[in-house]
C-alpha cells in the first residue's frame, strides 16, 4: 500500500485543496451531513435528497467569508 501511494504522490500528487470561495469549509461539511442525512436512513433516495439539497448549498455558499 505504502508502493502504490508514494508513486502516487511522486507523480500526481493531491492536487489543489478544494475549498469553497467563503471559506467556510467545516460548515459545508457539516450542512452536507445533515443534508445527507435522509439518504443514510432510508427516508429518501439519492434524487430525492441531491435535489433538495442544491439550494442549500447555494445559499451557504452566497455567504460571505468570515469577517466580511
């Protein structure tokens, strides 16, 4: 496993770190996981739940940085 991650690492690398422009990434996180949560139980299907969730997450991700 170690192989395969440092060739990995050598030669692609991470990438760039994928933050929203608010900075507000533990939030996001958190706003997915409740917005998410319908699906884990059961109550709704992947549609369902990805649907209902793109307007919140706009709306999270129109407010303004930190501070701001």
């Amino acid at each position: 496993m170690f192989k395969v991650f440092k060739e990995f690492m050598d030669k692609e690398g991470p990438g760039p770190l994928a933050l929203p422009w608010n900075y507000r990434m533990l939030e996001a996180g958190q706003l997915t996981d409740k917005a998410f949560d319908p699906l884990w139980t059961g109550q709704a299907g992947p549609d369902q739940v990805i649907a209902s969730s793109i307007g919140q997450h706009q709306t999270f991700l129109d407010l303004p940085r930190p501070g701001k």
